[in-house]
C-alpha cells in the first residue's frame, strides 16, 4: 500500500484507490475502501490539513486489513511533528 499526500486549504480529505489489480474481488475491494475511511474518521483530528491519498498498490494476500492502513496513517502523524 501507498500513502501520498498533498497540501491544501481546507481540513484533511481522504482519496481512496483499490483497483482489481490488487483484489480481484469487489467484495475485498469495497471492503479496502470501508477501512480505510473508517481509520481516517477515528485519525482525522490529528491529521494536518493536506489530502490523503490510500492506494493498494501490489496483489494482497488475503483480505483487506485496517491495522495496515491504521499503521501508515499513524506514521504520517508522527512525521508531521505529533
């Protein structure tokens, strides 16, 4: 997964990418997308104000997971200085 960011004017927004690359299964897909707004909501209020975009990148093993995308959300908070 990736996780690329942009600077803009107002609060942090969240871009979601999942392609059948990475799941060839909507199901898995849709679910990608369902946590990784969800980690945002519960992280947004620590977040700077850029837009965030989450990307599955490579085939995923198995099913989609929210630690992996908690994970990445949290170290872009602690690089910013929190």
């Amino acid at each position: 997964m990736q996780l690329h960011s942009m600077p803009n004017d107002s609060g942090p927004r969240l871009g979601v990418i999942a392609g059948r690359h990475a799941w060839p299964r909507a199901v898995d897909r849709n679910r990608f997308r369902r946590l990784a707004r969800e980690v945002f909501r519960l992280l947004q209020h620590r977040l700077q104000r850029r837009d965030y975009i989450v990307r599955a990148r490579n085939p995923q093993r198995g099913e989609p997971s929210g630690a992996e995308i908690g994970k990445l959300l949290a170290i872009w908070c602690k690089t910013n200085g929190e």
